[in-house]
C-alpha cells in the first residue's frame, strides 16, 4: 500500500506525502538491519554524485548524515549485534526505515522537479529537509546506544552527529532566495504593466536558472502546468500566481530563445503523443464526465448563466429566457405553472461550475453581464500579470506570423495555438493584434506542422464568440478551412477543421454559410462515414448543428450527409447525434422521403430504440414520429412494419425519458389513426393519456427536443 501510494507521488509529482509512511514493515532483526543497509547504501549512491541545482547545502547535510548511518547499520550487521536487538532498538529502527524511506522521496523529488518549481517551493522544500533534521536529532535522542556495543569510532560519529542535528537550523540557502524575490518582483513588474527587458531576463533564466535552450524552457512550463492541473487548486503559489509564472516563462521562451527551425521536428513527435480531444469525447483518454447538474435541462449544454424560476428548477437563462419567450407558461422539466416569470441567478451553482471548469481545463466563458459573484474565485481566474505576459507573447507570435521564415511561422503557430488554449482574454487580444489573417495564409501551407498548428489555432480561437464573425469575416478563411477539411495534411488536421466547423457554426446565421461552401458538408460526410472515433464525433456534431437551419437540408440530402447519417446510427459514440439530426431533417417532406428512401434508416432508429442509450432512445422515437407526420403514407406504412415496434413503445412509455414517452404516445397515436392498426393487438390500445398533448403538434423550438451531449472544446497542447 505505501509502495503505491510512493509511486503514484512521484509520477504525479506531488509535494512529498507524510501519509504514504504510516505503517512500518515488519521484518525480523537481522532482515531488518539488512534492509536499512540496502535502503541507506542506495541512497548514498544515488544522490551523492548528483549536485541538485537548488538545495545543495541542505541536501548535502541530509546525505552526510544517511552516510554515517551507514557506517552504524554496516557494524551491526558486520558484527553479528543486529541479531539480538532489545525492544526499543527495534523501534528506532524501524522509525529509521521510515525516515530513510522519506529521504529518498524528498531526494528523489528534488531532483525530478522543474527549476521554477523548486525555487517558488524554496521555503517549503527547506522545511521539510528541516524536518528530516528535527526528526533525525530525536531519533538519535532516544536511540538506547548502550544497549548495542558499538566500536569506538562509530560511537563518536554518532554523537558527532546529534550534536550537530541539534544545533541545526532551518536553512533557506541566500542566493536561492535572492532569485526567487526577483523571480517575484518580475511578476510585480509584469502587474504594473511594465515589461521587463530582455537583459534583466536573460540574468534570470539563463544566468541564474540555468536554462540555456527553448526546449528546457517549454520542459519548465509544461511542469508548472502539470502542477497546476495536479494539485487541482490546492496549492502555494496560489493557482493565480502560477499562471502568471507560466506567462512569463512562455513569453521568455521566444523573447530569449527565439523561433529556431530545428524545433518544427521536436514538435511533431511532441504533439501526437501529448495530444488531447478538442471537441470529441468518446476516446477513454480524454473522456471528461461532467456532473449532470451542470447541464441546462432544456439546452443539455453546460450552463454558462444557471438561474433558478418559481418552480425551483434550475436552467441556463438564455435557454429558459427563449422558452418563455415562444409564450410558454409551464416549466419544461416538471410542467408545472409558472408563478412569475423572475429567474433568480444560481450563483453557488455558477461558481461550482467555475471551479471545476477551471480544475479540468475546460474553456468556460461566463456572459459579458455576469455578477460580481463569479470574481469570488479570482484566485483562479488569469491575473493581471499573466494577461500582460501572454500580450507580450503574442506580439512577438503574431511578428514572427507576418514576417518570419517558414519555420519560424511554424513554431509562432505552435504558441499561439498553445496561448489560446484557455482564457477568453488570451483569445480577445490574439484576435485583435491581427493573427486571424497570418493563421489563415498558413492553412494552404505545405507543411503538414503548420497546417496542423494553424488550423488548431483558429479553432481554439473561434472559441470565444466574437472571434467568430472575425474568422467568417476574413476573406477566403472558411473556404481554407474547408479546404483543410478536405485535403488537410494529415489527419489531425482534417479532425481538428471540422471541430473548427463546428464551433463556427454555433452561430446560427453562418450554418448556411458553411453549408453552401463548396465541399464542405461532402467532406464532414466522408469523415463520418470514414474518419477516426474523433473524427467521426467531430464530423457528426457539426452536421448536427448545420442540420437546425431549414434551408440546409436540400444540401444535407445532395452531399450524401443523410446516407452518412442513417450509416452512423449503428456507430457508437456517434449514433446519438446522428439519430438528432435526422430527427431534424425528416421534419421537411423532402428530408423525410430523402430519409424514408435510405434502406437501414428506419432499422436503424428501431435498433436504437433497442439498444441506444436513454438519449439515443429519445432522438431514435422523436426522428421515427416526424418521419411518420411529414414522410405521409408510405413512410408510416414503412415504420408500421417495423419488427417489435409495439413492445419498444411501450417500453419507452414506462422506462424512457420523459421527452421520450411524450414522443412515444404521440407516435403510438399516429397509427391508432390508421385503420386495422395491427399493432393494436400489442396492447398499445391503454395509457396513451399518460404523456398527454404536448407533443401533438409541433412547435418552433423543436430543435431542444432533439437530445444530444454537451461537447466541450479543450484545446490541444
């Protein structure tokens, strides 16, 4: 159990955990002292030919000190004693093999850690090199050294020892100190809105740091980022602080170390190995489950402004403010009257969401009139200091996109991909200091690096929404992107332009826009029927977007988008979307006979119904009963033969959702109309009441009884 619980603080590169040594091993005597032998030889040679670059004085000390100990296990062991140690010996020893085991840790930590991270972790570090000090001078204190009959020479290295661990004092080494007071005053600098000069700079990070090339300092920045991620906000710095400290390392990484071409290789083996899903989420890797309270009941987004109406329910109030604007009277998940039509802001709720968006990475910008409720948590939101950082950074980026060499444009793509991974206003002013047309010329690149960076760059720009109109409104962008959709050089490139598709066409009046461009729905078509998981789920969300403007669904039927559909049902980790978009697109005669004409289209919904999921079920019954109102005779006649159709709806009548029971009696009241219904005599005849009308006729908001996952963009690294 301590073994793992060791492991796993190394790998993740925690602060040393004093819960990991709680139990002792239970050895004999002389196994005992055999393992303290192996345990303290292994740590001299471990760590005495390593010179840490911080804490060298205080790991030095430690190491001297395990020395001697050594020198006391050797003799015993040598010299047969360990063979009949007394009760409070044996305790020591173990207390001893518990302290030695947390010097290797500590040690150990030490050297893996970054160079930032162990001088932000100065004081922290000493103090537990100070503990270990303190716990070895007590140890030596009660240790019954007349009860083991030690040589002369061993004796007086012992005592030479407590003597010296009781006069010893915290030690905070003074030049380690003095760089971390500049390291902070940069950060001070940065806050007022002065930007440090690239002499004062490179006297830090070069001279004092020691970090001589580009790839030691994104090494640094990726373990400060790791840290951040890890300790999930319980941490000192405070996550604020490191934020800002990650900015100023970036900006330093062009500022000191420029934008070599040799670094486009390096980071073609870095990206596929350390890549993470943009939109998709079926990839276990990448999979995030967000809490279900965070869902907007009506909209199944995450909720960017929850607000609580008179019913007590919660929803996203853009969401509940449409709904009560098509003069609807009732709450849509109880169907209760509305008393007033207040909504009150849940802020507990909006907060929760901040903090955990926040703890995972995830984008989450709040609504330009958020209240002063969200700056609660400012502590996790970007400082002053790290926005004037990454400002800096992305004039140097955006320089080196409108004059550099190819490679240099290459590795400026990189950044700014990396800078707009998170924060909206890392996103604002990327956009606004003009990189969206520099990003838009390197699509057409011939080089696979910086086509793959340049259109993962705009897609995490396009996060932000005003960012959006500057991409659509950029002359040629849509159709580069389409054409990286198209023939994108490698495959992360063509998953990441449709994702870009997709989050573009969260704006309703640039559906048709996307739609119209040439070769645009063909090619998410083929990515559906084709792709990867990831592209497929990046493919199906952004035809399921272009499916809610009516005036798409001609092109949907043209592009073969329908026939790659009605293949996805049976898909997992697609065929929910794809049932919701259908569901859609059959509401228009033409999509519905477009629909009704695919040979597994209708066998596909029934075996979702089956066997999908309480959503996929949902949109399954939904795409079924609009099939049937606008497909006419021949299209109920091919759903009413459907096998085991009666036994499905009565099953979604007691088990569904709720949306899915109202579909289900509606559905079921279709074919009650028809004369010799047969599936009548499969007991559908009773309980159609029980969802009652509100499904029979159809209202413009359908497209929020089409049921389909939240998918949130993470960017890259």
């Amino acid at each position: 159990m301590a073994t793992a619980a060791i492991f796993s603080s190394l790998r993740r590169r925690r602060s040393p955990s004093l819960e990991v040594f709680l139990a002792p091993v239970d050895f004999t005597d002389v196994g005992l002292v055999q393992t303290l032998v192996s345990l303290s030889t292994e740590l001299v040679s471990s760590f005495s030919g390593k010179s840490l670059f911080f804490q060298r004085k205080n790991s030095r000390s430690l190491i001297r000190k395990i020395e001697i100990f050594v020198v006391l296990l050797e003799y015993l062991r040598d010299s047969g004693v360990g063979s009949a140690l007394s009760s409070p010996t044996l305790a020591c020893f173990k207390e001893l093999y518990l302290l030695l085991y947390r010097s290797k840790i500590l040690l150990d930590y030490c050297v893996r850690s970054s160079k930032l991270w162990l001088l932000l972790q100065n004081h922290s570090i000493s103090g537990h090199f100070h503990d270990l000090n303190q716990e070895i001078s007590t140890l030596l204190d009660v240790f019954p050294l007349d009860d083991v009959e030690l040589s002369e020479d061993v004796r007086e290295q012992i005592d030479l020892m407590q003597t010296q661990s009781r006069r010893t004092r915290l030690l905070i080494d003074k030049d380690e100190e003095a760089l971390r007071v500049r390291l902070f005053s940069f950060l001070d600098e940065f806050e007022n809105g002065r930007i440090p000069g690239l002499a004062e700079l490179s006297l830090l990070f070069v001279e004092g740091l020691g970090i001589k090339d580009a790839k030691s300092c994104i090494t640094e920045i990726e373990f400060l980022e790791e840290q951040i991620v890890s300790h999930e906000g319980d941490i000192e710095p405070t996550t604020s602080v490191l934020n800002g400290f990650v900015a100023i390392a970036r900006y330093c990484r062009f500022l000191l170390y420029g934008f070599g071409e040799n670094e486009v290789e390096l980071q073609i083996g870095n990206q596929k190995k350390r890549r993470k899903g943009l939109i998709a989420q079926e990839i276990a890797e990448t999979f995030i489950t967000i809490p279900k309270d965070f869902f907007c009941p009506i909209s199944l987004d995450l909720m960017r402004d929850p607000v609580i109406i008179s019913t007590g329910q919660t929803y996203d109030r853009s969401s509940i403010s449409r709904w009560m604007d098509e003069g609807h009277c009732t709450c849509p998940k109880t169907g209760q009257i509305l008393m007033n039509t207040r909504l009150v802001p849940n802020r507990a709720l909006r907060n929760l969401i901040v903090q955990w968006c926040t703890a995972h990475g995830i984008p989450y910008d709040p609504p330009e009139n958020t209240d002063s409720s969200v700056e609660a948590f400012a502590a996790t939101m970007p400082s002053k200091a790290a926005i004037e950082a990454n400002r800096a950074t992305a004039t140097l980026l955006i320089h080196q996109l409108a004059s550099g060499s190819q490679g240099a444009k290459t590795v400026a793509a990189r950044g700014i991909r990396l800078l707009a991974k998170t924060g909206r206003e890392n996103r604002a002013f990327i956009a606004e200091a003009g990189a969206i047309p520099y990003l838009c010329e390197l699509l057409s690149s011939t080089n696979s690096v910086a086509q793959e960076n340049s259109v993962t760059a705009i897609l995490n720009l396009s996060i932000y929404e005003k960012n959006k109109s500057r991409i659509m409104d950029e002359k040629g962008c849509l159709g580069s992107i389409v054409e990286v959709l198209r023939f994108g050089l490698t495959t992360e490139a063509r998953e990441n332009a449709a994702a870009a598709l997709f989050s573009l066409s969260a704006v309703h009046d640039y559906k048709k826009r996307i739609a119209d461009e040439e070769g645009a729905v063909e090619a998410l078509a083929g990515l559906l029927r084709k792709g990867t998981p990831r592209g497929k789920k990046d493919a199906v969300t952004a035809l399921f977007n272009l499916s809610t403007h009516t005036e798409n669904c001609v092109r949907m039927i043209e592009s073969g988008a329908v026939a790659a559909l009605v293949g996805a049902l049976g898909k997992e980790g697609v065929a929910e979307e794809a049932a919701g978009a259908l569901a859609l697109i059959v509401r228009q005669p033409i999509g519905a006979k477009a629909v009704g004409g695919e040979e597994m289209a209708v066998a596909g919904l029934i075996g979702m119904m089956r066997c999908g999921t309480p959503r996929g079920k949902e949109n399954a019954v939904a795409a079924l009963l609009e099939l049937c109102r606008s497909g006419g005779t021949d299209a109920i006649e091919k759903v009413l033969k459907a096998p085991a159709l009666a036994g499905l709806l009565q099953s979604l009548l007691f088990t569904g959702t709720k949306r899915a029971r109202r579909k289900a009696a509606s559905l079921a009241r279709v074919f009650q109309r028809r004369e010799n219904y047969p599936l009548q005599s499969g007991g559908l005849g009773v309980g159609y009441a029980f969802a009652g009308n509100s499904a029979a006729n159809r209202d413009p908001s359908f497209v929020s009884e089409v049921s389909v996952p939240v998918s949130i963009s993470v960017s890259v690294l």
